[in-house]
C-alpha cells in the first residue's frame, strides 16, 4: 500500500516510481550522528549520514540539512532523530535533491525499520522523504513547517498535534 501526503504547497507533485524505485547510497563518506548535540550539526549531501539510536538536537542547537542529503535510520539501534524544545531544524532540498530519511537496510527495506523523526523545536524542512519509519514524523510544536513532504512506507505516516495547524 502506498500513502502519499503533502505537507504544504499543493502544487508540489512527486512521481512515486521516481522516489521509491531504490532508495540508494549516499555517495561520499560515512558518517553516524549518535547521542545528544548542543552544539550546530551540519548534514552534508556528500555524506552518508546514519541515525543511531536516539538522536538529540537540544540546548538551542541548529541541524542543518542540505538538498540531496540522505540520512539511515538505523535498524539495528532503532534510530531515532529528536529535535528538542528550543532548537531548531532547517533543510531545504529541491525536487530534484530532496532530503531523504530512510531504513539503512538499503537493500531489503521494511516498514518500521528505525523509530523515525520528532520535531518539538522550530523547524523548516522543504522537499523530504520519509520512508520505512516506524513513526514518519511526531509534530509536538505549532511552529513546525514542512512544504512538499513524501511520506512512504511507514507504519504511521504522521501524528502529533492537529494537523490543520502545521499542515498549510
């Protein structure tokens, strides 16, 4: 079954077979983000970016995320990645080079592989992919905004508060 939700601009349209045919490797180097930063992460598209376990962006902290980047949630530690009260996440990728959070079982991926993405901080993400979540993306703040959000494969696509706040 597959669920398709945008989140902002209703002109925005993804052509599932171009999304989802294979989810890929980042090119680049490996990187894992792991535990908690209070200080600014930077999220490269030359990178391949790895969630494992519980991530959190807190103390005022920014996550930065450039277009084209992919980040894996890792199934093994079921990761996870939390922006906290107070900090902030900013991504902004084209139609072209849209952010992807996806399983790290790249070549046999399930629904529910890692735990999936909550936003209780001031966020601002553009042209995103989540896929094979457990949760696509818990919204706890009103200040949340996501134009052009894909939304695949996941066991929930989305929850939190209501989404006629955040859902514009």
């Amino acid at each position: 079954m597959l669920w398709l939700l945008l989140c902002g601009c209703d002109e925005f349209q993804m052509h599932a077979y171009e999304t989802i045919e294979y989810p890929g490797q980042a090119p680049g180097k490996y990187r894992v983000l792991v535990g908690d930063y209070s200080k600014d992460v930077w999220v490269r598209n030359t990178d391949a970016t790895h969630i494992r376990g519980t991530v959190r962006i807190k103390n005022g902290a920014y996550l930065r995320i450039e277009g084209g980047s992919v980040l894996y949630g890792e199934y093994e530690t079921d990761g996870k990645l939390v922006i906290e009260d107070g900090s902030f996440c900013i991504g902004s990728g084209t139609y072209e080079t849209p952010i992807r959070f996806t399983s790290n079982q790249v070549k046999n991926p399930h629904v529910g592989d890692w735990e999936g993405i909550v936003l209780s901080g001031l966020t601002r993400m553009e042209n995103i992919i989540v896929e094979y979540a457990d949760v696509g993306v818990t919204v706890n703040h009103k200040l949340v905004r996501i134009y052009n959000g894909f939304f695949h494969m996941n066991k929930v696509e989305c929850e939190g508060i209501k989404e006629t706040v955040w859902r514009r």
